[in-house]
C-alpha cells in the first residue's frame, strides 16, 4: 500500500471538502437560505427565483415548496400558493407550517371542511401545535358551528395559549351571536394579555366604529398609531375616523403631520393627498401635491399623482401642462421617467380626442421602448377611435400576446374586431380570456355589452343581473342595465334605472348625465339642461360635463345663458383654453362672428398644439369667404398635427376652389394623405372626386363621389358634385336627379348658383 506525505493527505482533505461544500446539497440549502432573505426584504420576484432554483437541483426539497407558496401568497397567486404547499405537504405530511397555510387557502376559499381535515392532521401530528389549534377554531366559525368554536377557543385560553389570535377568533365567535359587548370584552381582555397585539387593537377599532362609536374608535387607533408610528396606513385610517366623527381639525393634524415630519418623503405626500381625493376634497390634494412640487422641483413622481388627480376630475389640460413639465426635467429621451411622462401625455391627449398628438407622444415612446405595452395600447385606442380596426387589432393583438392577463387589453381587441365586423371572433377572444381570468367582472360585463350590440337582449340582461348579484352597488354596472333597456327601445325601464342610480349615489355625476343625455334624444331639453347642471354642479371644473351643459343650453336655443356659463368660467381662470374655444362655438351659434374669431384665436394662443381651436377658427372663416386667412390656419392646423385629415380635407377643398393650377396640384396630394387616413369618410370622397373633376379625371371623380354618396345619400353638397360629373360624362338624366336633389334641400351650400344653371341647361 502507497503512503501520501501529510502535507498531501492535508490537500487532499481540503479539495474534498471544498467540493463537498460546492454540491447539490450546499447549493439547494444556498438558494434557500438567499431566497428566505430576500422574502423576507420584500422583493418577491427574485425570492421566488432563488427556491425555484433550490427546487431544480432537489426536486423533493418540501421546505423550498413551502417557502415558494409563502410567495405565491403574498403575491396573490392563490392558486400557484395552493399547489406549492399542496407539493410541500406530499413530499412531507409532517411539514406542519405548509399543513396550516393550507387550511388558511381552504377557509379563504370556503371550503371549511377541508380546513378543518387539514387542523386535524396537524393536531394528530402534533397536539398541543398553537395552528392546527387556532385553524380548527377558525375553521368551527367557518362552518357556523359556534358553540364548538366557543368552547374550542376558550379551552385554547384556559391552557395559557394566550396568543391574540385566539381572543380575536373569539370576538368574532361573540359577534356572530349577536353579542357585540360580549365580542369587546373578549378583545379587552387579550389586548390586556397582549397589550401591543396591532391585530387585536385593529379588531377593536373596526367593532368600535361598526357601533357608529367613532370616537372611542379613534382613541383606541391612536393607541396603533403609538405602537407603529412608523407605518402611514396607521395613521390614514385614524384620519378617516377624525373625519368621520366629524373632528375634521384633527384628521387634518395628522395628515399634516405626516407631511411635515418628512417633507421630502414623497410616497407620503401621494398617500395624503389620494386620502383627501377619496375624501372628495380634491382641492386640499392638489395642494398637497403642488407644496411638494414647489419642494422638490425636480420630482416626476409628484407630477404624476398631480396629472392622474387632473384627469380624474377631467382637467386635461392641466394635466398636459403638468405632464410637459416632467420632459422638462431632463432631456434623456430613454430614462425611465420621461418614457412614462410621454406615455401618460399620449393617454392624456387621447382623452381629449387629441389623436395626433396622442400618437407623437405614443410613437415617441416605442421609438424608445418598442416593447412598452402602454404605448402600445395607447396606440390601438387611437387606431380605434379613428375606426381603423385592423391596425387596432394588431397593435392589441402585440399587447396580449405579451400580457395575456391584461383584461383591458382583451377587451379593446374584441372591440377592434367588432369595428371590423367581427362579432364571433370580438365573442371568441372575450371567452378565451375568460376561461384565463374567470373571476373578472369586467370580462363578464364586456360580453354583456356584446350582447347588447348583437341586439341579444335576454343573453345581455341574464349577464348583467348576474354581476349585479356579486356586486350590488356597482353604478357601472347598473348604469349598463339602463343602456341595455335604451337600446331594446325601453325608454321608460332606462329613465326608471337611471333614477334609481342617482338615488344610491346622489353625489355622483353618472345618473344626472345618463337621464340628461336620455332627456335630450326624447327632445325634453329643459329636463336635460336641468340633469346636465347638476352634474356639472357636482364636478365644475370638469370640461366634459361644462360641455354638455353648454351644448344643452344650445340645443335649447338659449345662446344668451351658455354665453354667460362660459363668460363666468373665463372669469374664474382666463387661462382655460378650453372655455374660450367654447365660447367661440356659442358665438358662432350667436352669429357673432367677429366675437367667436377673437374667442378661438384667445383659444389657439393659450394652447397652441390644441388643434380643434384652429380647425374652428379655419371653418369659421371659410363660412365668412375670408379665404386665404382660413387657408393660412389649415396650413398652421396640419403643421401642429400631420395626420389631422379634417385639416387636410378642408384645405384641399378650398385650394380645389379658389387656387391655382399650381394649388390644385396640392389639393390632389392633401386630399390624396387624407384619403389615406379616413379612406371612408364621405366628405374625404367627396373633396377627393370634386378635385378629380377639376382636373379633368371624370371617371374617378363619378367613382368617388358615388361612393360618397353611398355614406351621405342627402348631402346636398355630395349630390350637387356627382350631379355635376354626371353631366361632364355625358349622363344626363343621373346628372338632373343628382342635381335635383341637391337644389330640394332646404339649407345653402357652396355652389348652389351653378347648381342650378346647370340643371337649366340639361
């Protein structure tokens, strides 16, 4: 036998070790060990990584399931949590910390049978385990048993297992009978045994302020509030019941307080000023939000909580101003920040119906990040509100293919195939994604409203009531049933459905606008004008709902009074772009035209990329034959934004008319880019056949404008132009029933003169 020198047996000992601490074992109990760490500092994604990993190299290591489903859970991944622990337990029945989650994932799914076996397996396993004994507990008030809960929990007490869990399990029991004093002295008693239980102070609470006793409440959740000064959602929720119990000066206190402790903590001011926001004081938000602003100049953050509250209470243009100053900050295009300002400014614009501007900011985006799914989105909503389908379904097609959870996204898809005409395979992806997300209401409300369009009224209503069963108070949903009834021709059952909606939520602007825009199509426009006041009472600030009121008070030829509404608005902000450009529409209404050019041009100055001022400024001064001046703001119009077709259109129409040679070229290629981007839009056509004809192209221009005619058979302007190329192709007798029918209609239009002359002349 051959002896190694101690110096080389010593290495050798080394290196076996080493590869010993480098092997399956060590690796797997590394990962876990990493992932437990990281678990516990709150970054799930990687934690999960890091025992999935353990889980590779030993496929049946139980304590890396469990602590899989411990992130599962609290990633709110129930099922992946459930299986998880359902491998842990298999692999190892005595694994007692997967036993009881499960049983936890049994109750929360209300199946108090199977966590109830699930306590008795731990309990066998070991008898006097603290879970199993309070999930059998909890598991006797699940199945109502609650004499046997009763008994359980106090035998749990009695053995000094003085854990608050079982003093809460036993309020609940308490409360469940009926007995509320019973329930809080029970609390009592454990805060006693536990006194810095949160859970058993919170239960307190919650029982306090469910007796409407909101000011013992409060007390007893200040006392949280000392226990965990450190957390904020302590001390939202003593503000709230301050605000409740009407002590609005203390709520106040603390929300200040949690501002001022910290003032260039910035998640604080977000969380007070959404508290204020859903306390319906939006004022006091903003303010919190622009103190910090002028604070820390260079916040994005900030900005955005401010735009989202802009947009919320439907002031857009705020919200783009806000948003612009975030691309201000710093001018690196691909930082993080200025991809999500540019991506909340193409939502922001889209909202206003600002399509151009939307997509600059979209494509802007995806130049950047071509993968962003945002932007992405945005884009297909563009798509679709310009009725381009296909497009639309390819954009959303991208975003759920990378996000197939994405419910929105499914739903905007099969509404691009509704716009394409394709009911079954809209019916197809909603199904599909149900069957993936089958707990989603607004899946379900989707296919509804489907129903709705397919004019399967029964199919629709059965859905809807069904929803309505699992979410009672959803105004949503109601209002959808009042659509349902409008759209079967039920006036009557919709008013009575609207009405009960403004009755549950008398404070909300949903019903007064629904039974306003009822009101208006039935031709009772004092009703309407009197429902759209209220809700532009409950929300002023908002421009959608200001609209409408104006538009009502139009409607109702009462030009005098929306003069006024818009006056007082402009008085209160001269900067709202918006107001002016209304105002300009009531005096075109007037027939004050000098007056509505001065209110768009105000418009256009203060928000110059906003082209819906210069196309009303540009029509106005086509109406008043102030050519060239409406020429020059089509051409401003179309520099702004493109892709604006109506720009395009109009400009070729009024070049095709009062030009030149040269201009009717141009006119050929405006109307050439606008038939590109509205490729069915009559009044495209007709400019598109009107411009043929001027140059001598006689067959396309018939194609055209009958095509145009097909879309717009009453259109005076469309008849007279097909009437005249007609005549120019020799057909006389199609020309003098075009022409005809252009000269019976009772308004003006360009060309009504020649119209009939050459009628005359047939």
């Amino acid at each position: 036998m051959r002896y190694f020198p101690t110096r080389t047996v010593c290495a050798l000992l080394c290196v076996l070790v080493a590869a010993s601490c480098g092997g399956p074992e060590a690796k797997k109990a590394k990962f876990h060990k990493k992932g437990t760490a990281l678990y516990e500092k709150g970054d799930l994604v990687k934690a999960g990584l890091e025992f999935r990993n353990a889980i590779q190299i030993d496929p049946k290591f139980a304590d890396a399931y469990y602590m899989l489903g411990m992130v599962q859970n609290r990633q709110q991944d129930i099922r992946g949590a459930f299986g998880a622990f359902k491998k842990a337990v298999d692999l190892d029945p005595r694994h007692l910390k997967a036993q009881y989650e499960l049983g936890k994932i049994y109750l929360a799914v209300r199946e108090p049978g199977m966590a109830m076996d699930q306590a008795e397996a731990i309990l066998k396993i070991a008898p006097e385990d603290e879970g199993g004994m309070l999930l059998k507990g909890a598991a006797y008030i699940a199945k109502k048993e609650l004499g046997a809960a009763w008994a359980h929990l106090q035998g749990i007490i009695a053995k000094g297992h003085a854990k608050p869990d079982a003093y809460e399990l036993l309020g609940k029991v308490h409360l469940l009978k009926g007995d509320p004093r019973g329930a809080e002295e029970v609390l009592r008693k454990g805060i006693a045994a536990a006194g810095k239980s949160i859970a058993l102070h919170n239960a307190l609470v919650d029982l306090l302020a469910r007796q409407n006793r909101l000011a013992e409440a409060a007390a007893e959740a200040r006392k949280i509030v000392e226990l965990e000064p450190k957390k904020t959602g302590n001390r939202l929720a003593l503000a709230e019941l301050y605000f409740r119990a009407g002590s609005a000066p203390q709520a106040e206190e603390v929300l200040r307080q949690m501002v001022s402790e910290d003032p260039k903590n910035e998640e604080n001011r977000i969380l007070v000023a959404s508290f204020y926001r859903g306390a319906g004081r939006p004022d006091d938000a903003e303010g919190v939000l622009q103190e910090g602003i002028r604070d820390n100049g260079k916040s994005y953050r900030l900005r955005f909580a401010l735009a989202d509250l802009y947009l919320a209470r439907e002031m857009r243009l705020r919200a783009v101003e806000v948003l612009k100053e975030c691309l201000g900050i710093d001018r690196n295009a691909s930082k993080p920040e200025a991809i999500e300002a540019r991506t909340a400014l193409a939502r922001a614009h889209l909202q206003r119906g600002e399509t151009g501007e939307a997509m600059k900011y979209a494509e802007a985006v995806l130049k950047e990040s071509p993968k962003n799914a945002d932007a992405r989105f945005i884009k297909g909503n563009i798509l679709l509100s310009k009725g381009d389908g296909l497009n639309a379904v390819t954009e959303f097609r991208t975003v759920v293919s990378e996000n197939p959870q994405f419910v929105e996204g499914q739903i905007r898809l099969a509404e691009a195939h509704l716009l394409n005409k394709e009911p079954n395979l809209a019916e197809d992806v909603l199904q599909t994604a149900l069957k993936n997300s089958p707990d989603s209401p607004a899946l379900e409300r989707a296919i509804g409203i489907l129903h709705v369009r397919k004019k399967e009224f029964a199919d629709a209503e059965e859905r809807f009531r069904k929803l309505l069963r699992k979410y009672p108070d959803n105004l949503e949903l109601l209002a959808d049933l009042g659509d349902l009834h409008l759209a079967a021709g039920n006036a009557a059952k919709a008013e009575a459905q609207y009405a009960a909606i403004r009755k549950k939520a008398p404070n909300l602007p949903v019903a007064y606008v629904k039974l306003g825009d009822l009101y208006q199509r039935q031709g009772k426009l004092d009703k309407a004008a009197m429902e759209m006041e209220r809700a532009a009472n409950l929300n002023p600030k908002s421009e959608t709902l200001f609209a409408s009121l104006v538009q009502v008070r139009l409607r109702q030829n009462r030009p005098g009074t929306a003069a006024s509404l818009v006056e007082e608005r402009i008085r209160g902000n001269g900067k709202d772009a918006f107001a002016h450009y209304l105002l300009g529409q009531v005096r075109v209404a007037q027939k004050e035209y000098r007056k509505a050019e001065e209110a768009f041009r105000a418009a256009s100055s203060l928000q110059p990329e906003n082209t819906a001022s210069l196309m009303a400024l540009g029509q106005l001064l086509a109406v008043t034959r102030r050519y060239p001046e409406a020429m020059e703001v089509y051409e401003k119009a179309l520099s702004a934004q493109p892709d604006l077709w109506t720009a395009a259109n109009d400009l070729a129409f009024l070049l095709c008319e009062n030009g030149s040679s040269a201009d009717l070229e141009k006119a050929a290629s405006l109307v050439e880019r606008a038939i590109r981007l509205k490729p069915d839009e009559p009044t495209v056509l007709d400019t598109a056949g009107w411009v043929h004809l001027k140059k001598g192209g006689t067959r396309q221009a018939v194609d055209l404008l009958r095509r145009a005619k097909t879309k717009a058979s009453e259109s005076p302007i469309v008849n007279y132009h097909l009437g005249m190329a007609l005549a120019k192709a020799g057909r006389k007798g199609e020309a003098r029933d075009a022409l005809r029918k252009a000269l019976a209609s009772k308004g003006d239009f360009p060309g009504r003169d020649d119209a009939r002359k050459a009628l005359e002349t047939l």
